[in-house]
C-alpha cells in the first residue's frame, strides 16, 4: 500500500515535469559533410571542424517551439582530438530555422563549448552549447552524431570528413 503510494507520487510528478523545448534528428548532408584540418587520427591534436548538418522532423515536446520544423545548421570549432576523444571544444554554429512550409521562420547562433573528455562518439561534442542569440536563446544543447564509419578506419587511416546522424536536444 505505502509503495503504491509513493509510485503514484512519483508518476505524477514525472508526467508533470515538461520536456525539452525541441528535439531534431540531425545528420550530415551527403555533399557536405564535417570536415576536419588536419584530419584526426589515432592521437589527439588539434584540428578545426566545419561542416553542416541537417535538422529535420523537429517537435517541441514542451510546444514552446512548435513553428520550428526543420534546420540548417553551419558548423564551425576547433578542438583537441582523436578517434576516439575530444576536449577544449570551442566554436559556434548558425542555425537557420525553417517552418512546417518551408519557409525560413528563424535563426539561432550557438556557442559550442566542451571542456570535458568526449570519448566514444567524440563529434557529440560539436553538438555541446548554448543558444546565445535567436530563437531558443538560453537553451542547452546536447546531441549525438554516429559516425557512419568504423573507429578502426579512423585509427588506421586517420579522417578527414565525417558524414553521420543522430539526434540533438534544445532545452
């Protein structure tokens, strides 16, 4: 009884707890994807990152960014890192908001900051900041981008373009 009692308040407590303010899937476009000067290899240096992604099929769980569909976003940090690490990620991004119809709706400028290890999946951290200026100003960002290649093929042959998707999370 003294369980189900505490389960309830929890329950309740969660269902009332309001999501991010938007969610996007985000991937590298075929044409462009991030490049990195010098390539990374299989020990961490540093090297500049710019590229683009494609944010697409958005929705605003919180609905405080419902006009907000898609996006393109221009990439562009320098960090030290590897295959398998980033850290001392700096950089920004310009995000161009585009609405159910198409139509530019927005922009937001993020400040790509990540002063931690990044390891596994290190291109997350380009994907680490806050919404400076525009639309979701204040928000906190976070993602992660999977590469479509092996780690192996980075160490062995170092990377110089990272094409991937995944997800990215305002607020």
């Amino acid at each position: 009884m003294y369980l189900d009692w505490i389960i309830a308040i929890v329950t309740s407590a969660q269902e009332g707890l309001p999501g991010p303010a938007l969610t996007c899937a985000v991937a590298t476009p075929s044409e462009r994807p991030l490049a990195f000067t010098p390539q990374v290899g299989l020990t961490p240096r540093r090297v500049a990152a710019r590229g683009n992604l494609q944010l697409t099929g958005c929705t605003s769980p919180d609905g405080s960014a419902t006009s907000l569909r898609s996006g393109w976003v221009a990439v562009k940090a320098t960090a030290e890192a590897s295959c398998t690490s980033a850290r001392q990620v700096r950089g920004g991004a310009l995000i161009t908001w585009f609405g159910g119809d198409g139509r530019p709706v927005g922009i937001s400028r993020l400040r790509i900051k990540a002063d931690r290890l990044a390891t596994q999946r290190p291109a997350d951290a380009l994907l680490t900041g806050t919404v400076a200026v525009g639309a979701l100003k204040g928000e906190r960002v976070r993602g992660g981008l999977s590469p479509a290649a092996a780690v192996l093929g980075c160490a062995t042959r170092g990377m110089s373009a990272l094409p991937g998707s995944g997800q990215i999370t305002f607020g």
